[in-house]
C-alpha cells in the first residue's frame, strides 16, 4: 500500500513539473511562425541558420 501511496505521489510530482513546461498557447511556435512565414511561404534557409526558439 506504501508503495502505491509513493508511486502516485511520484506520477503527479513528475507530471506538475512537465506541466509547468508545457506551452498551452503556442507562443513559441507563434514567434517562429511570425518571424519565418510570409505569404504562405516558409523562409527555410533564415529557420535553419536561427534554431534558438526550436528548442
């Protein structure tokens, strides 16, 4: 029963710090978007030579 007990407790400890990381509005992705599409063409070669937001 312990260790249930512990186990649970680990699974949510684990799933609020990855949930804390999560970007639930996509800002990131808006930046990049914003700053590498223009008019429904990707700019690949500029995406490509700045990858800081990508990771």
């Amino acid at each position: 029963m312990k260790k249930r007990v512990f186990c649970l407790s680990l699974a949510a400890l684990v799933s609020t710090v990855f949930a804390a990381e999560f970007d639930a509005d996509h800002a990131v992705f808006g930046k990049i978007l914003k700053r590498f599409v223009e008019d429904a063409r990707v700019d690949f070669a500029g995406l490509k030579s700045d990858t800081k937001d990508l990771k």
